[in-house]
C-alpha cells in the first residue's frame, strides 16, 4: 500500500504541473467551503476529486514562539510527542494502523506554530480523521518516549557546537533577536532540553492545544457537507477556551542604528563563518512582493549578484545567499556565507558592497525582468497538490494574507518595479546599521576586521 500510495500522489503532482509550469497566467485557490465550529476551530473544505486522495493538515498557535524563557525547545518537543502514544493507543499500534492503509501522518513546530498533518486515501478519510484527533485531542506523552526523544534532541543540540555552519546560524539569530523568542532555535538549547520533563510537556499541551485559534484544511477527494459533518463528529468536543497569551517582546523592533560586530573565537577553523543581517519586517507586510524581487536579485538565487561577486567573479566562497525570516510578529534579513581566514575582510566588503549598490543604484530592466519571470514561473509549483493547497488555505488565514493574495501573487510580482526594489532594500537591508556576526580564528584574521565596526569577541567556552 505505501508504494501504491506514493505512486498517486506522483501521478497527481505530475498531472498538476503541466498547465502550470505551461502558463503565464494567474492562478488562484479552487472554489472551498469555510466553517467556524461552536469551539472556534476554523475549518476549510477544499473538494478536488482529480485523485482518490485527501489531505489534512491542522495549525494550532503553538510554535516556539510561545516557549517560555528557560523552556526553549518545549513547543517542538510537544510536538514531536504527539504521535508517539494517544488515547490509550501506543505510537507502534498508531503507526501500523496509518501505514496499513498506506496513509500518513505526521507532526511538528515551527517558530510560528505547531502542525498536524496527514495524506490518506479517500476511503480511508475517517480514520485519518480519527487518529489526527486522537493525537491533538488526547495525548498520552508516555514516560519512556517522552526520555527517547528528549535524548534525541539533547544530541542534535549539543552537536550543533561541532557544526561551524549551524553554531553560526544559531548564535547569528540569537544575537541579533534577542531577547525575542524568535531568536531561540525551535528545538531548544542543550540547556533548556536537559532541564525539560513530562509535566512540562503535559502543561504546554494543556495551555496551548485548544481549538479556538487554531485551523484545519481538508483538501482532496471529499464530499463537502459529509467531511463537515465528520469533523463536527471527531473535534467538535475538543475543549474550547481561548489559548494563553504568549510572551511578544518588542513586535515594534527598534531599528538598529549602528554597525555592530561579534566575533566567535574558534582557533581552529581555517574556513570563517560570515552572517550580516538586521531586523526588518514580518509576513504580513505590503512590502512582501517587493521584497521577494529585491531578495532574489541580492541572494535569494544562483544567479544572484552575491553568488556571481562571491563565488564566480572572485572565488571567495562555494555559496553565499541572503533570505527574510519572516513570521507573525516580526522578521529579519540575512546574508550567508563562508570564506578561507585569508580572504575573510574582503568577502564581507563585497557582500556589503552589493547590498550598497541595491539601495542606491536603481536595478537595469533586463535583471529586473528576469527576477520577476523566476519568481512568477515557479509559483505555479506551489500550488499544485493537495499539500500545498492545505498549506496555502491555513497561512493565508493564520497570517491575515487576504482572501486575493494567491490569485494576484504573480501580477504583483509583475507590477514590482526598480523604485520599488531600490526603496525596500534602503528600508529592509541594512549597510551602516546591522550586525555582523563573524565565527572565526581571531587571532589569525583580528587584523583585518579592523575598521569595520566596534568589536566584540565571544570564546567558544561561553558557548554550550
């Protein structure tokens, strides 16, 4: 059954990317059905019946976000418990029950929320159901999975220390969000892990996992009024009651207003870790298309002005890109690479000479162009399973996107113009005020950091 489950949803991603791939034109959500249920819960029914296939996918507001100072990482692991024992059924007799009809189901956090989501045939839409409530509803966190997983994620933590790429990620965040728990890593520090026990997870699940504020997408091959009628049936006795406030620290974010540089002290690298970014704006913002254009052109490909300047032109490195981190409350803009001790300087010179020249030299037409016709051809992609549909249906609610923004997405990324690009880079993409965060040997490269802002230099020993 897993191969032939596999099997449809290829022949369904195929079939679906055709016309797309194949077209210039907008696309836009098929015709759905939405519900507020007597708990709040929110409910989307999206009928596609192309393939005997249906997806489900449930957002709750329960992502690192709301962890707690102390309790990092208590939102994932909640998360990442729920499927391993509910309702009196243990996590193997969950798992065989899904896998005999060749189904799937799955669950995780992410900063903004915690997702549970799974892929059934159509036939076998109720059981689906069943198990999804099953575990949201009436998880039993068992002891013995609950201290397999803790010590799973304990090692994934502490062994981001030995990973140059993924300590300069963690720290990057940490220093320049701090002390908003979006700085925080999703899965915790190796400190607030060790720390973590069941009541802890008992309690996040108790505070967190209500139906009012949370979103369930059904997409696929489903009788509208008959799945209604089933989810009524199998959450409809979720309990109610509003979820608890969560810690928002400073949703205005303070512009940085100087050029800040930390240095992390590893004596032995000979390959220095590079991140330059600062705070900007989250993913509800008019900006959003605008800055999609301005990205992609800076870093956001290939064929971007940091890849061809670092990598092609010069040599520096074998990558370098830049991204928004954009959530509910907030974001950040960052650029990413890596360079040999020797040529260090000279990389972050010329990763802040490209986001200079973005903000005050206006883009030709020819890269615009070709920036808008990237970015407005693979959208199509996104949209064309179940998967993405269900996705689409809850972040364009949980987010407040608006009902057009998927039917409008590539007209706006068409109407983006070099004033536009030029003025959000100047508003969102810092040169004189952001945080530069370099991992390195300092006393081999102390020299040439000179000059490039004030200094301070972290140990790896006040690193865990």
């Amino acid at each position: 059954m897993r191969r032939i489950f596999t099997a449809l949803i290829s022949a369904a991603m195929i079939a679906a990317a055709v016309p797309a791939a194949a077209g210039t034109r907008d696309v836009k959500l098929p015709d759905y059905e939405e519900h507020v249920m007597k708990n709040g819960l929110k409910v989307f029914i999206v009928p596609a019946s192309e393939v005997p296939l249906v997806t489900m996918r449930l957002l709750i507001p329960a992502g690192s976000y709301t962890d707690k100072e102390g309790d990092e990482g208590l939102a994932a692991m909640t998360a990442r418990l729920l499927l391993n024992g509910a309702g009196g059924m243990g996590a193997e007799e969950i798992s065989a029950s899904v896998e005999g009809v060749g189904g799937r189901l799955d669950a995780w956090a992410g900063r903004d929320y915690a997702i549970v989501t799974g892929d059934f045939l159509s036939r076998d839409f109720e059981l689906g159901l069943d198990h999804l409530a099953r575990v949201v509803t009436r998880p039993d966190f068992p002891a013995e999975e609950f201290e397999r997983e803790r010590s799973i994620v304990l090692a994934e933590a502490m062994s981001v220390k030995e990973n140059p790429y993924a300590l300069a990620n963690r720290e990057f965040l940490r220093l320049l969000l701090a002390p908003d728990p979006y700085g925080n890593p999703v899965d915790g520090y190796p400190a607030s892990v060790r720390k973590m026990s069941r009541d802890d997870v008992f309690f996040f699940h108790k505070e967190h996992y209500v139906p009012e504020g949370a979103i369930l997408a059904v997409v696929g091959d489903v009788d509208a009024g008959k799945a209604k009628k089933l989810i009524e049936k199998k959450l409809g006795g979720w309990k109610s009651g509003a979820p608890v406030l969560v810690r928002i620290v400073n949703v205005n974010r303070t512009e940085i207003l100087s050029r800040r540089v930390i240095v992390i002290d590893k004596p032995d690298l000979t390959q220095s870790q590079i991140r330059i970014g600062n705070i900007a704006v989250g993913r509800n913002t008019p900006d959003y298309f605008d800055l999609k254009v301005a990205n992609s052109i800076l870093g956001g490909g290939f064929t971007s002005r940091l890849m061809d300047e670092i990598r092609v032109n010069r040599g520096l490195s074998y990558g370098a890109r830049s991204g928004l981190g954009q959530f509910r409350y907030g974001g950040f803009f960052g650029i990413y690479t890596h360079t040999k001790n020797a040529t260090l300087r000279e990389t972050i010179d010329v990763a802040l000479e490209q986001v200079r020249l973005m903000r005050d030299v206006k883009v030709e037409d020819e890269e615009l162009a070709g920036s808008r016709r990237y970015i407005s051809g693979l959208f199509p992609f996104d949209i064309e399973t179940n998967a993405d549909i269900a996705q689409w249906m809850t972040d364009l609610d949980f987010y407040s996107l608006g009902g057009d923004f998927v039917e409008k997405y590539r007209s706006r990324i068409g109407a983006v113009s070099s004033d536009d690009v030029m003025r959000v880079a100047r508003e969102h993409f810092g040169y004189d005020a952001n945080l530069i965060v370099v991992m390195t040997n300092y006393d081999e490269t102390k020299q040439q950091l000179e000059g490039l802002g004030d200094i301070e230099v972290i140990s790896m020993s006040e690193i865990e």
